[in-house]
C-alpha cells in the first residue's frame, strides 16, 4: 500500500471516529433537552408546588441541565457556522 493510500485510511479512519463522537454528542444534547422541555411541564403545573421538597429538586436538575446545555449549545451553534 503507498504512502498517499495509508494517510487516506488514516484520514477516513479518523473521520468516522469523529463522526460517531458527533453522534454521541448529538444524542445527550437531545436527552438533556427533552429532559429539561420534561421538567418546565412539570413545573408550570400548580399542583407540583404543594410539595415544595419536588420543586426544589426539579429546579436543581433543571439548574444543572442549565450548566451543561449552556456550553454544548454555544459550541453546537459555532460549528454549524
């Protein structure tokens, strides 16, 4: 095999690591997404602020969906540019 056909393997090789890696991020941004749209419906219903122990808790998991969405989304958007 020349050398012109090895870089071309490597380079296709590391292309579809890539890819599959974009996948993978693709997949949690979507889950954390759906889990936080799950937990604004939770908390625009009345009767889940009788139970104030759920509402923190849900505004601490939202809270920290918060966290890690935010710098998964300001790369998503500066890729796509």
């Amino acid at each position: 095999m020349s050398g012109h056909q090895q870089l071309v393997e490597r380079i296709e090789t590391r292309l579809k690591a890539l890819s599959a890696l974009y996948v993978d991020v693709d997949q949690h941004m979507q889950q954390q997404l759906q889990r936080r749209s799950e937990i604004d419906s939770q908390l625009a219903l009345p009767e889940v602020y009788t139970d104030g122990d759920r509402v923190r808790q849900l505004n601490g998991e939202r809270k920290e969906l918060e966290s890690m969405l935010g710098p998964l989304e300001v790369e998503w958007q500066r890729r796509a540019l």
